[in-house]
C-alpha cells in the first residue's frame, strides 16, 4: 500500500506540475492578447482620427465645390442678364435713334460710319435720309492764331453732294 500512496503521489505531482505550466502558459497567453488587445486599440484610434481627417477632408471639398458651383451658377445668371440688358438697351436705341436702326440694304454687323461717303447724286428714292443737317468745320492749325476755325451748317436733302458741299462752304468762307 505504500507503493499506491508514493505512485499516487508521484501521479499527483505530475498532474500538479502539468496545470502548473497550463496556468503558466494561459498567463503567457493572457499577457499575448492584452498586448494585442492594446496595440489594436491604438490602432483603431489611429484609424479613427484618420478617419475623422478625411471627413474633414470630404466636407471642405463638397463645400468647395459647392461654392464653386454657385458661382459658376451666379456668374452664368449674371452674364445672361448682362446679355439680356445689353440687348434691350440695344433694341431701345435702335427704336429711339433712327441712325442705329439696321439698314434693309446692308446686313446686321456692318458698320455704317462716315468712311462709305459715295459722291452719288441720285440717291434711292426709297430710302430715307438719317440726317437733314450737316456741319461743315475747317480749322486752320499752321496759324499762330486760332482765327482759323470756320464753321458753317447746311440743311441737306437726297439731291446734295459732298463736293457740292465743299464747294459751297468754300465759296461760303471766301
């Protein structure tokens, strides 16, 4: 009965060292994963602060781009109404001042200034004459006196020319 007590006490030794190391190795592992449990909790820190960065991000560029857009939007409305002004203001002078209305002989856009003068005497009954009255100026810049600005005006109608006007204020002058 001695030999069952020592070889019970031999196999209670074992089983005593054996969970011995199961506890060891269970604190090991313990130890393991509070260590990873921390190095995860840094790394969803760092994960959130990334996070929260790129919603900062993402917010200013919506806001950007809706600032952008909106000018975009404001400057469009503001050229239209730039356009649009710029013809009613346009389409008023033509109705009000009949030299700024567009002739039916020449096309939109052509400029109808004093470089086409034509020394035509028979004008087109049919047209309409946009001025009645012309001034006729010559001054005499060669002088050291400014008694040579002669100034003279005429009433026009479709039979007068330019040379005829000429030769009128020339003869008129002396």
């Amino acid at each position: 009965m001695a030999d069952e007590g020592e070889g019970n006490l031999a196999e209670e030794r074992n089983q005593i060292k054996q969970l011995q190391s199961d506890i060891a190795r269970k604190r090991e592992q313990l130890e393991r994963l509070k260590q990873r449990k921390i190095a995860f909790d840094e790394e969803l820190k760092q994960r959130n602060t990334e996070l929260s960065f790129i919603k900062e991000e993402h917010k200013s560029t919506q806001k950007k781009a809706q600032k952008t857009s909106q000018y975009g939007d404001a400057q469009k409305k503001a050229e239209a109404e730039s356009h649009f002004m710029s013809e009613q203001v346009h389409s008023f002078l033509q109705d009000r001042i009949p030299a700024m209305a567009p002739s039916q002989e020449e096309p939109d856009g052509v400029d109808q200034g004093a470089a086409d003068f034509k020394e035509n005497v028979g004008e087109d009954p049919n047209k309409q004459n946009l001025h009645d009255t012309v001034l006729v100026s010559y001054v005499n810049l060669s002088g050291d006196k400014k008694d040579d600005d002669y100034k003279v005006t005429y009433r026009i109608d479709g039979s007068i020319t330019v040379a005829d006007l000429l030769k009128d204020a020339c003869s008129y002058w002396g």
